[in-house]
C-alpha cells in the first residue's frame, strides 16, 4: 500500500476495526474511508454495491462482524450465521466487482476443529467437527475465507485471511451477558470490588485454556500482512501462549482490585477445551506480538474506566 492509497476500513467503530484505523494512521495513511452502521449497512446489498461503485477503494480490511461470547452464540445461532455470511459476500463481492487491488478478510480462531491438535496450524481447517457452542459464527467465517481463496483462484485476486485468537483490548465488549470472558471477567470483578461482595461466580470449572491477544498487535499485524503476505492459507495472529481461565480470572481479579473469593459454576459449558495457534507462519514472515497479557490487561482495564458507555452494549 501506499501512503496516499485509498483504503476502506470496514467496522472501524468495532474493537479490531478501530485498532486498523489506529495503526493506519499512525503509521501514515491518509486516504481513510470509514462510514458508521447508520451511514452503511453492510448486511444490505443494494447499498454495499452502491458504496463501493462510488468510492472504489483500492484496499479492503474486513473487520465489521456480530461477535459474542458463548451466551449470545448460543443464543442467536441463526443471527449469527445470517448477518456474518451476508455482511461478508455482500463486501468481498463488491470489492470484487469494482476492481479492489487487495482485501484482507478477519476471521476467528473457531473456524478449527473443537478436538484439534495443539498448537493448531492452518492446515487443520475442516479436518473434524466444529465446537457446537459457536458452529454458527465459526461456518460464516469459513466461507468468508473460502469465498476469498476461490476468487483468488478463479479471477486472480490477492485476497488474504487472518485468523485471530481470542483478542482483547481497547473498544472491547463489556456486555454482563454477551461479551467475551476476558472483558466480562473485568466487568464482573470490577463491579464485585465496587459492590463490596464477598464471591463472584464464572462459568464452568475453570480448566478450559485460552490464548489471549492484544487488540493494537492484531492491527499491527494486519497492515503488515497487506503490504508483505499473498497466498490461498490463512495466517494465524496470536501469541503461541496459553493460560487456563482459571488462572486468568485470578490475574483479572489482582489488576483490577478484587479480592474476594472465585467460586466456578460446572453447569455452565466451558467451551473448547484448548484453543492455541500455531503462529509460526506469521513468525517466518517476520512478525511477532509485543504486549504481554499482564500489560494489556492492566490497559484494557484502563480503557473499561473510560469507557462506560462500552458495558451498556
């Protein structure tokens, strides 16, 4: 990309999409275009065709997505699938149509097997079955990706996919119910500290393990994997690091002041037993994270206290 090339973030309100257009920026990209939900709704296709005939971006990073945690997954399982698989097509096809020089489409971790082998490489895409609790989002996601890899393949396009953990960090979801368990598990602690109560209960038992990425890494990665990466396989983004949930709570619970005791319900799911990725291939390219999680827990934290109105979602 050039510094003057003109570039469209898509969901640049959301968690990942706001960390693209903080990095775009910061590293000196001047020909930004965002439009709000209200401005441009991406699961409508008539408008989609029209924003793209008019403005034709020359690059693409697909961040807009309907994400939750396990509850709202399970919750709204045809949502999911609906407003991913459209918002997606309805974007990488318009891109398509309008002469797009390259798109690089944001997926999910929970696009591999529940039962895959750790540390989990690209490779293992659709070799068994997915995790019931997020199959829905997972499947949009996989045809996102797939839908990229076949026009690359068909037409020629230098389409790419990257594939993050479990991220967190500034403009995160901090709704009780539907976010995700690191941003609820800071939620819920820093209104146990503000309570005065004496427990908190998570869910499941605890042993579940998670790896965890910051948000502005992500997006680090991300520009440079449009300036430097083409290629049908995804690229995982993560840290190669792991922790349990268990443990994570108790880190959570030390940052943001709580020091009451953590009682585990085991009738709520605890989801995949083990999510780590293989981020060798972002490594050979040259890239690597920068924040530990202690560090961008200790931020995120700082950013939840600023942010208030981010719990109401």
């Amino acid at each position: 990309m050039e510094k003057n090339s003109k570039i469209y973030v898509a969901g640049h309100r959301g968690m990942v999409g706001s960390a693209i257009l903080r990095c775009l920026q910061s590293q000196g990209y001047t020909n930004i275009i965002t439009r709000t939900h209200r401005e441009l709704d991406l699961c409508r296709q008539k408008e989609v065709e029209t924003f793209f005939a008019e403005e034709k971006p020359e690059y693409v990073f697909l961040a807009a997505a309907k994400v939750g945690g396990i509850a709202a997954n399970e919750e709204a399982l045809a949502d999911f699938m609906w407003d991913n698989m459209i918002l997606e097509m309805n974007v990488i096809h318009s891109a398509w149509e309008n002469g797009c020089k390259k798109l690089e489409f944001l997926g999910s971790s929970c696009i591999y097997p529940r039962m895959a082998p750790q540390p989990m490489k690209e490779s293992v895409l659709l070799t068994s079955e997915l995790e019931k609790t997020n199959e829905a989002y997972a499947l949009a996601k996989i045809s996102g990706l797939k839908y990229c890899e076949y026009l690359n393949r068909q037409y020629g396009t230098d389409y790419i996919s990257v594939m993050p953990t479990n991220l967190y960090g500034p403009n995160d979801n901090y709704h009780p119910t539907h976010s995700h368990v690191l941003p609820a598990l800071i939620r819920r602690f820093h209104e146990a500290k503000e309570q005065n109560l004496s427990c908190v209960t998570c869910w499941g038992d605890g042993s579940a393990l998670r790896e965890f990425l910051y948000v502005d890494d992500l997006a680090d990665l991300c520009v440079f994997l449009m300036n430097h990466y083409s290629g049908n396989e995804t690229v995982n983004a993560g840290t190669g690091k792991e922790i349990s949930i268990k443990v994570l709570a108790n880190l959570v619970a030390e940052i943001v002041g709580y020091g009451g005791e953590i009682h585990w319900d085991t009738s709520k799911p605890n989801g995949t037993p083990r999510k780590l990725l293989d981020v060798s291939k972002a490594a050979e390219l040259g890239w690597t994270y920068q924040t530990e999680l202690q560090e961008g827990i200790r931020l995120a934290y700082q950013d939840f206290l600023r942010n208030p109105m981010r719990t109401e979602r």
